[in-house]
C-alpha cells in the first residue's frame, strides 16, 4: 500500500516549530488515511472547526480591529429601506477601506427558499465594494439590485460581490415584534429557528455578473484570501438582519427596545446550498485537499498532546457544545445524528473527561478520541475532534495559514512524463477508484446537469434525463478508469502529450491525477454518480469547511445551517476581543414584560 | 457600441460552458476558456472571435483529431483541417515542451489549416507559465474567423519578473536577446509566409533560466492585471452572445427536473 505523500513545506515547517524535527513521526501516527476520512459518508460527518474559513476570516477582523460603522441606515415600518456601511481595516499590509451597502425590500408575505431557480426576487441584497464609492456610484448600485431582475443585474469590477438573503419570516417576526413592544425576543425562539433571522442562498461574485475577479485583488488585500470575500459579504447580512429588526421596531413604535448585545451575538446568519456544491468539490479537488490536510493536521497534533494540558478547557468546550446542541434545534434530523443523541453523548464524553488522570501516566487526547470514535456516531466524534482542534489554538491558526497557499496551486499537465510514470502514479493513488466496479447497476445512474431554470444544478437519471451530453463533471471515478485503460495503449516510454495529441480533452485527467499526486487527502473516496450517493453528503462537508454549524439537510440535495452565531458585534471587533465565540450558550431569556 | 466590463473569471467560468455548446468536450473546453479570456483580456475580440467562428468552431470540432507526425527534423507536425486553437494549440505546445524538456534542447510543432490564430498570444503565455522561452509564428489562412488578426510573430520570454511578450510582423527580426537555439523559428516565418489559404501556425519553446527583462516588451502583463482588475471592456452583443452559447448547455425545465433540484423533499 503506497503511503500518503508528504506533508507540504509550509505544514512541514510548522509541524518542526511546534514539535521539533521528531515530531514529524509523532504527528504522522495520528494523521488518518483517507480511506478513514474522505468518503463522502465520513466528509458528511465533519464539523466546522477553527480552521473553518469563517473562523479564520473572524480571527483576522479581530486580530486587526476591522472596523464596521453604519453611515446610513433607514427602513420604514414594513422594512423597505437602504443601508450603508463604511469599513476601515489597518491590516499588516497597510489600511484598506469597503463600503458595504443593502437594499432591504418591503415584506411581500411570501416566504422565499433562495434557490437559483428563483433568480433575484429576494428580501434583500448587498454589496460590498472596494473603496469608498461616491454617491452616484452608489445610486447607480442601488438601483441596479433595486430591479431584482437576475437577467438584467450587472456590475463592475469595484464590486466584490451580491449577498441576496430572504427573511426567516416567523423568527425574524419574533424579534420585530418583541422589539416592537419594548420586550426582548426570547433566545429559545431564535434557537428553535437554528439562530438566524436572514437566510442567504448563494453569493454571486468571483466574476458572476461582472464582479471583481478573485485575481483581480490588490496583493495582500484582508479580502484576498480564499471565501473571506463571500464570508464578509455574509456577515455584513447578519449586521443588517440586527438593525433591520431595530429599525423595523422602532419604526412601528417610540418605546421599541434593542437588542440587547447578547441575544444580537445569538443571532447567526442562514445559509442553504444545493447540489452545485458538489460539482465545485470536484471542480476544485485541490482546495478539498488544502482544507483536509490543515484540518487533518491540526487535529493530529491534538491527539498527539498529553490530556494533562487543556483538559479544563476542553470541559469548558463540551458543555458549550452540549448547551448548543441542546437549545438549537434544525428542522429535519431524517438524514442527520439528532441533536439530543449528540448531547447524550457529549454529556458521556464529558465524564470521560472530567475523570482523566491529573497525575500519573500520560495518557494522549488521541487514546480518547478513539475511545469516542469507536463509542458513538461519527457526527459525536467530529464534534469531539472539533473541539480537540480548539483546545491547541496556536497550532491551528499556524495550520491555517496555508489555506491560502494550498488554494493557489495551479494545474498544469506535465506534458513530458512517460506514460508507465503517469500509469505508476495512477495506480499508487487511485487504487481505490481503480478497483471501483463502474458495471455494477446504477454506479453510474446520476449525473449533473444546468437547469434551464436560471442555470440552477440539478441531478438527472442517466440514459432517461436530457442534455447528458452536457453533464457537469462529477465523475472521478470514471476518469481515473478511462485514463488507465487509455494508457495501456500506448508505449511505456511515450510521453504523455502524444496521448493529448490524439484525445486533446484527456489533459485534463492527466493534469488532475499529476498535480494531485503530491497532495495528502487529494480525492473524494467515493463515486458521486452512484445511486446512492447523497449529495447533502458533500454539501454539509462543504459548509462545515466554510465554517456553518447545524448543517442540516432538508432534503437529500439541500442543506440549510447558521453562519457566525456568537462571533461578536461591530464594536468588540474593532476593540480587539477574543475570538473564542462558536457554538454560543443560548442566552438566558429576559423576564417577560421588562423592557430592555 | 457601448462597451461593457466583463470579468475574466466569468468569462472563464461562462466561456468553458460556451465553448462545450460547440462541441468540445469538459478537458478541452476547461483549457481553451482560459485562452479565450486572455485573447478578451490582452487583445481584444476573444468574445467576437467566438460569436463571428461559432459555425467554423463548432465545425472544426467535429472534425477528427489531426494526425501528429515528425518530420525529417524530428519536428511534430499535423494538418489541422480548419480546427481551432482552441482545440488543437494546446497540444502543439504539450508536444513541443514534451520534446524540448526531454530532449534538453528546443521541441517544435507546425499546424497547418488551423483556424483561430488569434489565440497565439494566449498559447505564449501558456508555455511561459511553463517556465518556457517560446516563439509563436501565426498566418491566418483563408478560413479564418473574423476580425482576421495579422500574420507575425510573437515571443514569450521567462524574466524573474514573471513572463514577457515580445511581438512583431514578419518584416522585422526576431529580438537579438533571444535564445540562439530559437532562432530556428526563422523557419516557421519562412513557411507561414509562403502557406497562402491553409495558414500557418508554429510553436518552438526552449526551456531556460530566467533573463532580464526586454527594453520593448508589449504590455501585455499589464493588460492582464487590469483585466483582472476592472474587466475587460467587450461589445454588449458579444457578452450577451457568450451567455447564449452557455445556455443552450441547459436543459429544458419540467416538473420531473424540478423535482431534480435541491429544495424539496427527498
């Protein structure tokens, strides 16, 4: 069985900073194979992490002081309105100015999923540029997401992105109307809708409708990292949701409270992804192997320590987890490990814990990870090692800085190499996708395809849906199978161009296996255009890596969660306060009718 | 026309789905877009040549593969039958650096017949990522796509710097700061001059250290930058042209693909 590659450099280096030049062996012990933790089922189970983009975009706001101020914020009783925001962030690479702005629309009584299909037609949009705009550039921006017309929306390369989000209309009401009545909302509310009252449903930039390329960033913008710009746009979303309850309330009422800045940490921001997720996935096999090996890392190191060293903060740890996972509630739990099966055993967890031996032998969090990873479901053992990660900050923070390293790696075909070096390399690495048997009944049954519905992803029965012949790649598995039999028709010396030559569109295959073949947790170990592949599968995987909490699945194809539940307010961030704000304690609910 | 600024990611993003409506499969598609949105972004008329060849294009695509053989040099050469760049330039360049990197000295490959010359430009900047001094000799034949860009030379030269592109017509020299072996393209600007309707295009690439900058390097890199940076300025009917193409890779809505999205139950 041919070993995982090395780590890369720049993991290498802070493996050596953090352990010395032994603990390369020490950390490789605990790395697991792919074949563990790259199935769809095991990616399925992932929770965020510290190294979650979100969390890491929220570590540099708050380690630089961003600053967040609204310059104009106003919308009447029924929350039609416009927002304007200023950003200022004195960065290691200098001072950086955005302006953020949002069209926040008149409540229409419909409650609006957010999907493509439905094109713009949402409860509001923002905008974040780069710089400060004048006014007439801003009116021209305003107007342009006034049209909520997907067909005819364009802008230009000064802004960063669109962040469309609807309202979750019964909790959003919830916080308006207790507001409204100089009350509170209650806290259990909020957390029986998942914590948010804004849901977004996609970000549309990176080039979409004319936005900022992602190269298009000035070099060592905050932005320039990869999803801070959507996460940005995100948590700005979030922002909004706080002052449109406020202004909501206080436009229906002079004695309208606040949110007090607890129960405003509680509030999140939604999300819902669908299947095109998992076209991205394989789209980009490279940024799943970035954010694999730094997260892989990092919980290896964990598990590598001794439970002499941070066992009080991991207690302090399992019961936020434990007060989160049994105060938030998700609408459907069919596909996913129920929330009070994962306090039940948290809460044992917690024992094991709480009874570790203070002196004596050194026993290593990697012995209990174990423990619990052979005790309970895999979605307990995920969080556990999320929380593991947690408790060594400095090493992941370190990890996660090549998150935007291992991004940028270019694929480029290596045109040169002979053929019995690319069959040797595709043996040593797609053994497993080799050995796949593609003739047994509906491996292949699924592909994926654009919908004429606005261009939305969807997921066809092969031979039987049409437009096959257009079918976005997903299929690995098949390509790794149609290389290798390719190969064998060609001489072992040849280089592999002359196979180009004859089948130009199989440089692809090549590239991907020869870039690939130097990167730990490099593929997705499953065959998505099988009949039973469940495409949530890699939409939660996807998410928890953005950092959303609460993946929730409703439907097989479809998953909703919170974003930045807990991260804190405009003024903490600015004055520099700690980032240590996942999985929020639901805040405790104020006495009813006193006013805040 | 009021030009309008389009990104490059979209037009890599959108192109790729365009360029698979005429009939290149996902691997060619994928690298050809990229060569589509450096044509738009550094010359111009990437997104025209598309709309005004998508007959031609689409009809190359077709077509058989072109035949690759070495001539009595040891050079790859092929009669590309009126296919694109696109499809075909690509493994020209996989071809040449295959045999200079292997070789230890320069690999050339000649098309004739190929239409889409105007990618030249964006097959010199593939090969310079590649770390490769390269000349690119163009004469677009008969059946080139509109708006025809002019026969001449191009080099792209590694410079600590990154990549710089030298051009010219044929009545002026090769750039005396490049590599001596090289200057074999000579013989790609003798036969491009004299291939009348099929056209002509040749790739030699060198593999070499990094050299100082040239004095009369083309601004290309920046154009690039820019690009990236504001959009590249495009004819409305062009960008509304390429969104056209991308659809027709869509399927038709029903209430079983409906069914198919993502929201909804089971």
């Amino acid at each position: 069985m041919p070993s995982e590659p090395e780590l890369p450099d720049c993991l290498r280096a802070v493996v050596d900073r953090f352990m010395g030049p032994e603990g390369r062996e020490r950390i490789a012990a605990w790395m697991r194979p792919p074949d563990l933790c790259m199935t769809p089922a095991a990616l399925s189970a992932m929770k965020s992490t510290r190294t979650s983009f979100a969390r890491v975009l929220a570590r540099h706001m708050i380690r630089d002081r961003w600053r967040i101020v609204g310059r104009h914020f106003a919308c009447d009783a029924e929350g039609d309105g416009h927002a304007i925001y200023d950003i200022t962030i004195m960065s290691p690479t200098g001072p950086h100015r955005l302006t953020y702005i949002a069209r926040m629309f008149r409540w229409d009584g419909v409650e609006k999923v957010g999907r493509r299909s439905d094109g713009a037609y949402r409860d509001m949009c923002g905008a974040v540029f780069l710089g400060t705009p004048d006014d007439r550039r801003i009116a021209e921006e305003f107007a342009v997401l006034e049209s909520r017309d997907a067909d005819t929306m364009r802008t230009r390369g000064d802004v960063t992105g669109w962040t469309p989000a609807n309202r979750s209309a019964r909790f959003f009401d919830h916080v308006v109307d207790s507001l409204a009545a100089g009350q509170q909302p209650d806290p259990a509310v909020i957390g029986s809708g998942a914590g948010y009252l804004l849901r977004n449903g996609g970000y549309l930039g990176s080039g979409r409708y004319g936005t900022l390329s992602v190269e298009g960033y000035p070099a060592g913008h905050p932005l320039s990292h990869p999803f801070f710009a959507d996460l940005f746009g995100l948590l700005l979303v979030r922002q909004v949701s706080i002052d449109m309850v406020e202004a909501i309330a206080a436009a229906r009422s002079p004695n309208a409270a606040r949110l007090t800045p607890e129960i405003a940490r509680y509030i999140g921001v939604g999300n819902s992804s669908g299947q095109g997720m998992c076209v991205a996935l394989q789209r980009w096999p490279h940024w799943v192997a970035t954010w694999m090996v730094v997260r892989e890392l990092s919980l290896a190191y964990a598990k590598s320590q001794s439970t002499k060293s941070q066992a009080p903060r991991m207690l302090v740890l399992l019961d936020r987890a434990i007060d989160y996972y049994g105060s938030v509630q998700v609408p459907n739990e069919e596909l996913i490990v129920p929330h009070h099966v994962i306090v039940a055993s948290l809460r044992q967890v917690r024992e094991w814990v709480a009874d570790l031996p203070r002196g004596g032998r050194a026993m290593v969090w990697g012995t209990l990870a174990d423990r619990v990873a052979a005790s309970f479901d895999a979605e307990t053992a995920e969080q556990f090692n999320a929380l593991l990660i947690e408790c060594y900050p400095d090493f992941a923070d370190a990890a996660a800085d090549y998150l935007p390293i291992g991004a940028a790696r270019v694929r480029e075909v290596q045109p040169e190499m002979p053929v019995a070096a690319l069959r040797q390399v595709l043996h040593d690495r797609y053994g497993w996708a080799l050995r796949m048997d593609l003739g047994h009944s509906r491996s292949r049954q699924h592909f994926w395809y654009h919908s004429a519905d606005n261009g939305e992803q969807r997921r066809g029965d092969r031979g039987v849906d049409p437009h096959e012949e257009f079918e976005s790649f997903i299929d690995h598995v098949g390509m790794a199978q149609r290389l290798a039999a390719l190969l064998t028709a060609y001489d072992d010396d040849a280089p592999v161009a002359e196979i180009i030559a004859d089948q130009p569109d199989i440089a692809y295959a090549i590239s991907r296996v020869q870039y690939l073949a130097a990167l730990p947790y490099a593929e997705i170990r499953g065959n998505l255009a099988a009949a039973d592949f469940l495409p949530s599968y890699l939409i939660r995987f996807f998410l928890a890596c953005l950092g959303m909490e609460c993946g929730n699945p409703l439907s097989i194809r479809y998953v909703r969660g919170v974003f930045f539940q807990g991260m804190r307010l405009p003024q903490e961030i600015a004055a520099g306060t700690h980032d240590d704000w996942a999985l929020p304690e639901q805040p405790v609910a104020a006495h009813p009718g006193i006013a805040a | 026309m009021n030009a309008i600024p389009v990104a490059m990611a979209e037009i890599v993003r959108e192109g790729t789905w365009a360029l698979r409506a005429l009939g290149y499969p996902y691997g060619t598609a994928e690298r050809a877009a990229t060569m589509l949105a450096w044509t738009e972004a550094v010359h111009g008329n990437g997104l025209t040549m598309l709309r005004l060849g998508e007959a031609a294009i689409a009809a190359g695509a077709a077509r058989p593969q072109p035949r690759w053989r070495r001539d009595a040099r040891g050079w790859r050469r092929a009669e590309a039958a009126q296919k694109c760049l696109f499809e075909c330039g690509p493994p020209a360049l996989d071809l040449a650096t295959a045999d200079a990197r292997l070789g230890g000295g320069i690999g050339r490959a000649a098309l004739r017949g190929a239409i889409g010359t105007r990618l030249s430009g964006a097959l010199a900047a593939m090969a310079a990522r590649r770390g490769l001094a390269a000349v690119m000799v163009q004469a677009p034949g008969a059946a080139e796509i509109a708006p025809v860009p002019p026969a001449g030379w191009i080099c792209a030269l590694p410079t600590p710097d990154g990549p710089a592109f030298l051009a010219g017509a044929f009545d002026a020299p090769l750039p005396a700061m490049l590599p001596a072996p090289l200057r074999v393209a000579v013989g790609d600007i003798a036969e491009a001059r004299t291939a009348g309707e099929a056209g002509f295009f040749g790739v030699t690439v060198l593999a070499c250290s990094p050299m100082a900058p040239p004095q009369a390097a083309v601004d290309w890199p920046q154009r690039l930058a820019l690009a990236y940076r504001t959009g590249s300025l495009a004819d409305p009917a062009d960008l509304d042209h390429l969104y056209a193409l991308e659809m027709r890779t869509w399927a038709p809505t029903s209430e079983r693909s409906r069914a198919q999205a993502g929201f909804g139950r089971f």
